[in-house]
C-alpha cells in the first residue's frame, strides 16, 4: 500500500459525526491550494460524509482506506472556496 506525501496530518479518531467532517473542513480552510490532508477517523459514517463532502467543495478525495477499524483519507484542497 503506497502512501501519498501530505502537508498536515489530523486525527478526528473517536470522534461522532459531523465533527471527523467539520475537523477536516476547518483544516482544509488553513492550507493552500494543493496542499494535501492526511486524516484518520473511526466513526463509519465519515466515508460517505466526506466523499460527499469532496465532491460539493471540489477538493480532491486522492487516496481512502480502512485499516484496523480507522479511515484513512487523503485530501487535496481544490480551488474553489468552500460553500458549505
């Protein structure tokens, strides 16, 4: 499993619905055009949540995987601003 090279790295593990999501969103907010977002969470909903999320804001959901129960994502901020 290849790992893709990141400029920040968050840990939302134990974390309830929405807040894996709105730690991403605020992070993301943070970084520059294409910086990369490593993330790890373990709630199942954050899968859909921030696929979901990637597709309205424009920010591309390069890399996600499960391994022992966490989700991990790999995120490029886009360059549209985030609406949400």
């Amino acid at each position: 499993m290849s790992i893709i090279n990141y400029d920040i790295a968050i840990d939302a593990t134990g974390l309830a619905c929405p807040l894996p999501l709105l730690r991403i969103r605020k992070t993301l907010a943070t970084l520059e055009e294409g910086q990369v977002l490593y993330a790890i969470a373990t709630d199942p909903d954050s899968l859909k949540d921030i696929q979901a999320f990637s597709r309205i804001t424009k920010n591309d959901l390069l890399k996600f995987f499960e391994k022992e129960s966490k989700y991990h994502f790999f995120i490029r901020k886009g360059t549209r601003t985030m609406q949400i």
